[in-house]
C-alpha cells in the first residue's frame, strides 16, 4: 500500500514516514498542500495523511477539496492529523472530505490499525484493471 504523507514540520513527518516504513508499507513526505496535491494527481496513493495547518496557498482543507475534486483521486483515503482538534476543524474536514481525523499528539498504535484495516479493504476489492 503507497501512502502520502503531508506535513510541513520535518521531525514530525520523519517520525510518521519510519511508523508507517515500519509497518510495510510504501511512503513518499512531502511538506506543502501544493506538493501533495502535486504528488497524488501524478502518482497512484491508498492512503493521504495531511496535516491541516501548512505553508502556502493550499492547506489542509483545500488539498482535501482539490483532490476530492480529481476523479483520479476522489475516493483516496485522507487521514487528517492535526492540532487543530476542535469541534469546528473536524466539521470542517470532514465537509471537505477527510476520511478519518486524528488529533495531534496523535496515539500510533491507532493509526496503525486504520491504515490496517484500509490495507483490508483494499485487497478485498475486486481490480477490473488487472
């Protein structure tokens, strides 16, 4: 399973691209909305995790809705990890199209298990391109 991880702060990304590593699977970083927007209209990914809060034009909420809008990446799988853990973010992410929501500090071992159960899912899935 390739996924993409958007997250502007470098220590924070490293620690999420070496938990993911370790679990198996493939992972690019990235540090901007535009990057990851960039990144998931040229590449193939399952799985997007996006920090809310980036530099730029685009953040989180926009690359949500910008790739929401993509036919090529309108049923990705975004997982949302942010510190803006409130009410009116979550409502706001999931308007724009974020999957699953994770407050920072975020707990792993949860994460984890959801990118398990996607990887679940998506073997299950039938591939008519095959």
């Amino acid at each position: 399973m390739r996924i993409l991880v958007c997250e502007d702060h470098d220590s924070i990304r490293q620690m999420i691209e070496a938990l993911v590593k370790a679990r198996g699977f493939e992972v690019v970083g990235v540090n901007t909305g535009e990057k990851a927007i960039e990144r998931a209209l040229e590449q193939k990914f399952d799985v997007l995790l996006l920090d809310l809060m980036l530099p730029g034009g685009a953040d989180g909420f926009a690359v949500c809705k910008r790739l929401r809008a993509e036919e090529s990446t309108k049923d990705l799988s975004i997982f949302v990890i942010s510190a803006m853990d409130d009410p009116a973010s979550r409502e706001r992410a999931k308007l724009a199209g974020a999957t699953e929501f994770y407050g920072k500090p975020f707990r792993p071992t949860e994460l984890l298990k959801e990118l398990d159960r996607t990887r679940g899912r998506l073997a299950s899935k039938p591939d008519f391109n095959e």
